[in-house]
C-alpha cells in the first residue's frame, strides 16, 4: 500500500510540474488564455492582443460592442445603451462591463485611456493595408508591431465607414458627460485618442500587464 501510495505520490507531483511548466511556456511565447499578445516596448510594459475580441486573424474586424457592454446586439442606439447617462468609474478588469475580461477571461482586460495615449504617443503608426483589409500597423521602439484593421462602427443597425476609419473602446469614462466615453479613433489621415457617445458599437482590442 505504502508503495502504491508512493507511486501516485510521483505521478501527481509530475503531472504537476507538466502543467506548471506548459503555462509557463504558454506565457512566455506571448499567449495568454489562448490568445497571444505582443511586447511593443512600451514604458508601463503592456502588451497588446494581436487580435479584435470575437476575431480570429489580426485583421478580423470581430464583434462590436456598445461601450459597457459585453454581448453583441442587432442595433445600437442610446434607448438600449446600458450605460448611456450613468455616472461610471473606468471598467478595465470588471468582468460585469469589460468585453475583454468577461469573454477573454484571466488578465485580459479593456486598454484605459492612458494606455492608449501611450501608444500613440510610443508607437510609430502606418496606415497600411494587410492580407486586403485597409488599417494601421503600430510598431514599437524594440520593432514589434500589432495591426487594428479599420472596422468602421456601428450606429442603429448600419455598420459604417468600414475600411476607412477605425474606432476602438477604452475602459474609461468621459469625465464631464456620462453619456461619452474615451475610444482610439484612426483614419489614412491621422490617429487619436478622443471621445465618443457610448451607444455606438466598435470593436474592442484587449491588453493585459
């Protein structure tokens, strides 16, 4: 008994090490939760999702996403908002408001606002176009780079501005309005952070630490 014991002692400690080390390997070829991110060398050390939530190849446009909001719908307009006009705190990492928690699950989470003023501020941005889908290519100091095709957005029912302008979630509130919130906004002819109404659909591209 003590030798059998003994044996299944053995085995669950290397079935353990082999799951140990499989994570460990999985993060350090850059894929979190299945889903693999990029180092752009950026100052704070985030890393940026190669890939839209609800895409499969970078230059998918994925699912679009009110801003507060975790399931896709057929239309999208400030009578089904669920958080148009409702004061907020920044949502990164609360799974009941952040796409990315909530369908990506472990680290992954909404990038906030400064974290995408530090990537346009660190980055060097090219409008470019990828396997046919018109977009910027973003390339880091340490020569990495992510692409975020231009998937337009989504107002009422209509998908608009598809493969010319490009429109992406933060985590964070505008501070003077509750019915806006801060997005990544980007076109051939330039590319910002700014402000838009939350009831608008627009993809969603995570970020994890």
């Amino acid at each position: 008994m003590k030798r059998t014991l003994k044996r299944l002692s053995l085995v669950m400690i290397a079935t353990a090490l082999v799951f140990t080390g499989c994570k460990k390997d999985e993060e350090d070829e850059g894929i979190i939760n299945g889903h693999e991110c990029v180092d752009l060398g950026l100052p704070s050390g985030t890393k940026w999702a190669t890939c839209n939530v609800g895409a499969t190849t970078p230059e998918g446009y994925g699912n679009y996403y009110a801003w507060g909001e975790t399931t896709t719908k057929s239309s999208y307009t400030e009578e089904n908002s669920v958080t148009y006009g409702q004061p907020m705190s920044d949502i990164s990492g609360n799974a009941t408001y952040d796409v990315a928690r909530a369908n990506w699950g472990s680290t992954w989470r909404m990038p906030t606002k400064e974290e995408m003023e530090e990537l346009v501020n660190n980055c060097t941005w090219t409008w470019t176009t990828q396997s046919g889908v018109n977009g910027m290519k973003v390339t880091g100091t340490n020569g990495n780079s992510i692409f975020l095709p231009a998937a337009g957005d989504c107002g009422g029912s209509s998908r608009d501005y598809v493969g010319e302008d490009g429109g992406y979630w933060s985590s964070t509130p505008y501070e003077s309005d509750n019915d806006f919130a801060y997005g990544l906004y980007f076109g051939s002819g330039g590319h910002n952070v700014d402000w838009d109404d939350r009831f608008f659909g627009v993809p969603v591209r995570p970020v994890s630490d």
